[in-house]
C-alpha cells in the first residue's frame, strides 16, 4: 500500500482543489525552501490549523532532528549526544542543542517552523500596540511561550517559541472572537516582547553573587539625576548580570561589541570567547545597548561623551558569596567601532590564592628545573609568549616561591593582576610619567633583591634590568616572543649588547596555554587523518587519542581549565658565548634545542597529548606553525621500527 503524499491528502479532505494545489507546486519552483504546506497558506488556500491537523494526525511532520541533520547544521554523533541530554535532563531536544552549543537560536527556531510548515518571523524591531496586551491572558502567553504581535483584518498573528497544540489555538480564537495566524519566532525575543507587550520583568534565575562597590571607590554613581535619568533601570541590571555571570562561568575578559542590530556579549573563557546566553534578557542588550556602555564608564570614571576616542580606566567592587567577600579589579577598554563604541572588560582577581608553579600545571621535570634555577642568585630570567599565554600567572608563581622574609622584592607592574603578601608590588603611571624605566632606576635604590619588571618593552627598560642583574640582583621579566630562542634575537636587535645579555641571562621559559580535556566526559577517538600527517604520526601508529565529549561541567566545550606547554632554556656556558655572533633565531635554535636533549614546545605539548591531558587540536591551535614543521620528524621518529 503506497503512502499518500501530503497533497493528495489536502484533496482527499476537501482542504484544497487540484487546480489550487497545481498552483502551489508551480510557486514552489520559484521558492524551493519553502515546505508546500506553508506555501497553501500564504496563497490563502488552505488554514494553518486545517494543515496542522492533517500533518499530526497522519504522521507526515518530519522530527526536528532529521531536520537539522538534512540541512547539515548538526551529525548524526552529535544528534544522539543530545537525544541524550535530553532524554537525561528532561528538557526538549532544541534546548538540549542549544546548550551543547551544538546550534545557534534562530537555526532551531527555522527547523522548527520548517518542521511545522509555520512561517519564521524575526521581532527585531517590531512596534507593539498597547492593545495587544487585552487580547491573551498574560500568563498564558507566559507558560507557553507566546506573544500577539500583530492584529489585522480579524486575524490575530502570534509568535511562538514552539506551536501550540490545535486544541490551544482553538481556545485563543474563541477567547480573542479572531482568527489566529501562529508563526515561529526566537524564544529570546519572545520572552523581551512580552516584557513590553504585558509590561513584565524578568528575573533571572542563575544563582547570583551579592554585589556592592568597593569602599576605595571615590566616584559616586548616584552623583548626577541626569547620569541617573539617562543610564535607565535595565541597562544597569544587565551590567551587574554579565559580570555576575562571567565572575561565575571563570572568564577572564567580557567583550561588549557594538553591531549593527545592537549588542552581542562573548566571554573569553579558557582562552576561547564564547557568546554567552543571557535567557530573556538577552534580547535587552540591542535596546539598551548605548546605555549599557554609558553605565560601564561612569563606574569607571570615564568621560560618556567622548565616544570617537579609545579610553582606559578601571573600576574596583567587592563580590561576596557564602559569607566570604573578596576585592575584584575590572580594567576597562573602549574602541570606537563601525557601529558604536566596544569595550573590553579584563577581570583581576587579586586574591584568588597563592599560586604555584605545580598548581599551574608544569610537569615536575619542568618545575625541578626551574627551582634549581632559582637557586642560583643573580641573573635575568625571562618568560615569553604572546598576549593571554599565562605569563604574568608563571611571574607570580616564581616570586611566591622566592617570597621569604629575608629578602626583599619590588613589582613593577602595569596592572597589578594578584596580590601577594610580602613583596612591594608598585603599578606604571604613564601620565605621571611613572614608567616602567623610571620605576626600576628608583627601585635599585631602594635595596632590593629581587626585581619583577611586568614587561620589557624598549631599550631602556632592557638595559636598566641588564645592569640591574649584573649588579648582584635578580631580575624576573616577560617579552613578546614565539619561542625561547627569540628572547635573545629581539633583544639584540633592540640594542642590547650581546656581552651584556650573555653576562645576564639565567633562564628562558617560552610557553602557551591548550585547554585540558574534561575529566567528567572523556572518550577515545581517532584524529583525522590530514591532522595526522600534520604532525608526522603514522597512520598504523596505533596510538590512542583522547578528547572531551562534552557534559554539563565543561559547559559542553570537552575541555576544563588550561595547561602550559613549554620549552625551558637553561643556557650553558658554550651556548652564552655564541651571542657575541649576534646569530639569527634559526642558528641558535639548531645549537640549543636540535643539537641538545631540551623538548621543543611541540615536543612537549606532544607528551601532553600522549598522557591524555590536551588534543592535537589544541596544539595546532596555538604553536606557531613553523615549530609544528620542524618537530614533525622528531615526532615521526618516535613511531619508527628498532
């Protein structure tokens, strides 16, 4: 027995004529995307219940699914882990996608109007009549989701997050005496369109910190009723949620970027920006997105008017939680952008705890090296890598290490990141004119016997901190460099002299940060075979592989917290005698770390992999390419035949 097509079934049931079906397959041509059903209905032939009726009661809905699949937003591996979720958690399969960030907002809201032959509808926008507020019973349209948004010609158009059952649209017209036209829309923008339509106010429901200002901070938000007038109530509320939320969720920067349509918030969590999900009041930001920036600087105490030209500043809060109150530092960026202003908030958390150079994640063949370094009094010891590598986190471990009461350290520092009890800690003033040079002529004054300059960025400052360590003190600093081997190179090219520097230097630690696989959620799997042959690994190596599935705790990402991976250069007395050469970066890698035992920083992330700790993914995320290219035969060479 053959399964009649939709169609055919419209006809059997008198719903539509042949000649009007004819019609609609002829339209379809000029728009495939669209299903027939919903093509019948526009062109008036057919009642949107009448179809709904016909596709639930003869099974011809295509499950949700099968529909994200076929249009490729989503696997058939990834559909079951949140079958999965959902079945586990008891929420809808959307939701379940959504919150393994498996799929955006609006992808499920179009599979879903596909799913139900609806039309999808965006509400950005979209002005509401008062009236609209008499039409639905406010609580109704709260429990499932739903708003009028539009009456015309006795036909009432309400958006819905998802359709409502036949019964429940039979109710709505008896209650409204029209005829009801139901569309998709986006769950966020429903829930902010019944805030103006009913006049509610959402609350959320993430557990919250207490927050209140810091007693050090001297400007006074309340000071001006025009600041007051301007900066309304919900930009203020979703200031303080974001940064609850991004204290929370352990960011270490929130980006608020202007766009066309309004505001979008990401989170850099783990070295990754992630959008953050903010439920209904999310939708707020593109309405409130001027104010918001406006309410950011007056905590800081920037001009709000000034809006062509880039401003730094900072603002300082307490955050209690269960009883405890810690300060939390917020240094603040903003860009003229395109469309408006960005700003980027970077969060200081000054006292999370002492820090270790074990507690970072060092394997301890690393961290016995460095301690022993540490040991030898004198000398410059440099840590490089990019911006976000962790440099500043391996200062602070290695000064808390050599923090005792018999001798004395000075910080100079730009900002002054963590606290540490027991060392001078002193932050630049540019304006003032207190430099990082400036500062460190000061301090040799001042009896030290340990200095940490926070970056060496010109000459002067690299020849002060030289001479600094050639005078009897230790000195603790960080470069801009891809590798260890470079610290050398670019300190040359800035003038340094090559004896100086060979006189100084002590220790080179170049390192990044790759996420650690999630513990809670871990699984095999095998590495494409092109990522394979990126790193030199045979395709018959046999090795095994492991990466983070993805689970509540990791926020469905796979990975949870980062580690470093390094490459440590202790330099020998044969390898300080070659700077007087002034050799490029090449010549000196070939004599420190081809001709010696040391582990590059792919070799070491590699060891990371083979212990299950990080994914190849990781590291040719963030290792610079050319050191991938020169360990890929040391890497080969370790699944060669003996």
């Amino acid at each position: 027995m053959s399964v009649k097509k939709l169609g055919e079934l419209l006809i059997e049931k008198k719903l539509i004529t042949a000649e009007q079906f004819s019609k609609a397959l002829e339209m379809q041509k000029v728009t495939p995307a669209l299903p027939l059903g919903q093509l019948l209905c526009q062109m008036g032939f057919l009642k949107s219940t009448d179809l709904q009726y016909v596709l639930d009661h003869n099974n011809k809905r295509q499950k949700l699914g099968e529909i994200l699949v076929s249009k490729k937003l989503i696997d058939e591996d990834r559909l079951k882990s949140a079958l999965e979720l959902s079945k586990t958690q008891k929420i809808p399969l959307g939701k379940a996608l959504i919150k393994q960030n498996l799929i955006q907002e609006e992808q499920l809201s179009r599979a879903i109007a596909c799913q139900h032959d609806l039309n999808f509808v965006s509400l950005a926008g979209i002005r509401y009549d008062a009236a609209l507020s008499h039409v639905i019973n406010a609580s109704f349209a709260q429990r499932h989701r739903i708003v009028p948004i539009r009456c015309r010609d006795n036909c009432l158009t309400i958006a819905m997050a998802y359709p409502l059952q036949s019964d429940e649209i039979a109710q709505l017209e008896s209650w409204s005496k029209m005829r009801i036209d139901p569309v998709i829309a986006r769950e966020s923008e429903i829930l902010l369109a019944q805030q103006k339509v009913f006049r509610l106010r959402g609350e959320a429901n993430d557990e919250v910190f207490n927050f209140e200002l810091s007693e050090d901070l001297t400007n006074d938000l309340g000071k001006s009723k025009y600041v007051s007038d301007f900066i309304s109530e919900d930009a203020s509320f979703l200031v303080k949620r974001i940064i609850t939320k991004g204290i929370m969720d352990g960011a270490s920067d929130l980006h608020f970027e202007s766009t066309e349509q309004g505001m979008e918030v990401r989170y850099r969590i783990d070295g990754i920006l992630r959008k953050i999900e903010l439920g209904a009041d999310e939708a707020l930001l593109d309405t409130n997105f001027r104010q918001i920036i406006s309410k950011i600087k007056v905590m800081c105490d920037m001009d709000i008017t000034e809006r062509r030209r880039p401003q730094d500043s900072s603002f300082k809060m307490k955050v209690s939680k269960g009883g405890t109150v810690r300060g939390v530092d917020f240094r603040v960026s903003t860009v003229p952008t395109q469309f408006g202003e960005n700003v980027v908030i970077r969060i200081l958390d000054k006292n999370s705890g002492s820090i270790s150079l074990e507690g970072l994640g060092y394997s301890p063949e690393h961290v016995a090296e460095m301690y022993q370094a540490l040991d030898r009094p004198t000398g410059i010891f440099l840590v490089t890598g990019p911006t976000g590598s962790g440099k500043s986190s391996t200062l602070y471990a290695i000064l808390s290490r050599i923090n005792t009461p018999e001798v004395k350290t000075l910080t100079i520092e730009d900002p002054i990141e963590y606290g540490i009890d027991g060392i001078t800690q002193t932050e630049i003033n540019e304006i003032i004119g207190n430099s990082f040079a400036r500062l460190l002529r000061a301090f040799l004054r001042q009896d030290p016997d340990n200095i940490m300059v926070g970056e060496i960025r010109d000459l002067e400052t690299a020849s002060i901190s030289m001479r600094a360590a050639l005078t009897g003190h230790t000195v603790f600093s960080t470069l801009h460099t891809n590798d260890a081997t470079s610290a050398v190179t670019r300190l040359i090219d800035m003038g340094v002299e090559p004896s100086l520097l060979a006189a100084t230097l002590r220790c080179v630690l170049a390192q990044r940060l790759v996420r650690k696989i999630c513990r809670k959620c871990r699984v095999r799997y095998l590495p494409s075979a092109e990522l394979l042959t990126e790193f030199g690994i045979p395709l018959s190596s046999g090795m095994g592989f492991i990466q983070g599935k993805g689970c509540p705790d990791c926020n469905y990402s796979g990975f949870s917290g980062r580690i470093p991976i390094v490459e440590l250069w202790i330099p020998t007395r044969e390898e300080l005698s070659i700077f007087n050469r002034r050799p490029d970066n090449q010549t000196l890698r070939q004599s420190v770390f081809v001709q010696s035992q040391r582990l590059t920083m792919i070799e070491d992330g590699f060891r990371r992999v083979q212990a299950g700790e990080t994914t190849l993914e990781e590291l040719l995320r963030v290792v610079p390419f050319e050191q991938i290219e020169a360990g890929r035969d040391k890497i080969s060479r370790l699944f060669a035949p003996h």
